[in-house]
C-alpha cells in the first residue's frame, strides 16, 4: 500500500482495540463477468463504482468501527482516489489480493488484527454484493455476539436437481429447508484466523468460503435470513438488474419526498 495511504488522517495510530470490522474482498478479477479490462467491482452503476456502493452501507453504520479492503493490487491507487472522492472515512487499509480468493480473505483478517482485537466481530463481505443493508449489518454483529457467528442466508424457493455422473438425476425433497449461503460471513477474529491457521497446518485451501471452511473443522454456525436483492454481480445481466433497483429506490425517495413536501 503507498505511503500516501498509510500517512493518511483516516488512519490514526494503530490501537488494537475490540470493536466491529468489516473485511471487503475486492481482490478477484471477475473473469466469468467477461471484461478482463476493468475488474466488476469498478464498473459504474447509478453513478458510482460498484465498489463504493457497498463500502458506503459499512461506512455509514453507526457499529462499523473500521474497514479493511482486499484489492486487485494494480487497482489500489484507483481505490485510494475513490475513497476520497465519495467521503469514506472508516477504511484503515488497503490490502493487496493474493493468487486466490480464500488467501486474499485470509491476509484481510491477519490486517484487520493489526487495529482489532481477536474479540472483536469481523464481517466478511463481497465487494460485488452492493445491496447489503443496514438491518442485515446489525444483524451480523448481534448473532456473533450471541452465538459465536452468523452466516447471511437466502431460501431456495425453485426445485434443485443433483445430476449425477451417470446422466441420471436426483430431486432431494427439503420441503424449504435448503439455504444458500451469501455474505455477511460473520465471525469472533480470533475464532476464524485460529481455523485459518488449522487449515494452512493441513494444505487445506479448497474452501469456496469462509462457512464451508469452518463447517468442515466442526465449528457450529448459526444462520439469519438476509434481502433478496443481497445478490452477487457475477455476470454483466446482475449489473443490470442492480443498477435497476438502486435507480427504482432512488425515484420511490424522491416521490416520497415530493408527496411529502405538499403542504
């Protein structure tokens, strides 16, 4: 990270402090997005890079004390310039993402332990997941507190079909049990860089996320039910489809406040 960042007035001495931080995993170059040009989490909706969309819910929270990004190495200069043009002040450092995204997330966290103490609440959240809210921000720091973690969810509400090797298919019959794990991941610091630190003993990096990995060594996640719109940008059409909602709610504001200027 360059010395004009790290000499910044956003970032005071660092003081490991318990307190709330988010870690933004901004380091993937969005291949399947299709434009190896300009990573997903830069391009513009609704007038502003996707990337500070997200980072303005986490930047606004009253609970957030700090923010780390994990970012595309070559694009951290761009970041810099960004968080000072949209006002962000609560991001403490811009990390640089590594080859894969389970060791970009890890490097975020041994960061954030730099200015956190291990009891605080980390919230690990995609970049390209703009739609987060505040209620599901405060919902992530609440069940962490009460259960030790907290895993953002949605229902699966359509038919899943496991197609097998041999052509065949099977239809489990989960009766709306099944969930799909979307982010927030929510954790104690301590508790998920100790089951990192288990997985770099064991070679182990397979993991998609961060709740696959601490399923897998036997740690109890507990889950709440997140917005529908919560969605990741993974193809040009989801940019699309978000830029649509943030454009719906802005016009809805703006007659509400319009209805409500009428005396």
């Amino acid at each position: 990270m360059s010395e004009k960042v790290k000499s910044s007035d956003r970032i005071a001495s660092p003081v490991r402090k318990v307190g709330n931080i988010a870690v933004i995993f901004a380091g993937g170059q969005g291949i399947r997005f299709g434009d190896s040009n300009k990573p997903k989490q830069f391009h513009y909706i609704a007038g502003k890079p996707v990337i500070i969309h997200t980072l303005e819910h986490f930047d606004r929270h009253d609970k957030i004390d700090g923010i780390i990004v994990v970012c595309v190495e070559n694009w951290i200069p761009r970041l810099e310039g960004m968080l000072k043009d949209f006002g962000l002040s609560k991001v403490v450092e811009i990390v640089a993402g590594k080859s894969t995204a389970w060791e970009s997330i890890f490097a975020g966290l041994n960061c954030a332990l730099k200015y956190f103490n291990g009891e605080s609440v980390v919230l690990i959240h995609d970049a390209v997941r703009p739609l987060i809210d505040c209620r599901t921000i405060d919902d992530n720091i609440e069940t962490v507190k009460k259960y030790g973690s907290c895993i953002t969810c949605y229902p699966i509400v359509e038919t899943v079909i496991s197609k097998k090797a041999d052509g065949t298919i099977a239809i489990p019959s989960y009766q709306g049990g099944f969930l799909i794990a979307r982010a927030p991941q929510s954790f104690f610091l301590n508790k998920i860089i100790s089951v990192y630190e288990k997985a770099c003993r064991d070679v182990n990096s397979s993991f998609s996320d961060c709740c696959t990995m601490m399923n897998h060594y036997g740690e109890q996640l507990h889950t709440i039910i997140g917005p529908a719109e919560n969605i990741k940008i993974t193809f040009p059409a989801d940019l699309l489809m978000i830029e649509a909602i943030i454009t719906m709610r802005k016009t809805t504001a703006s007659q509400y406040s319009l209805s409500h200027d009428v005396v």
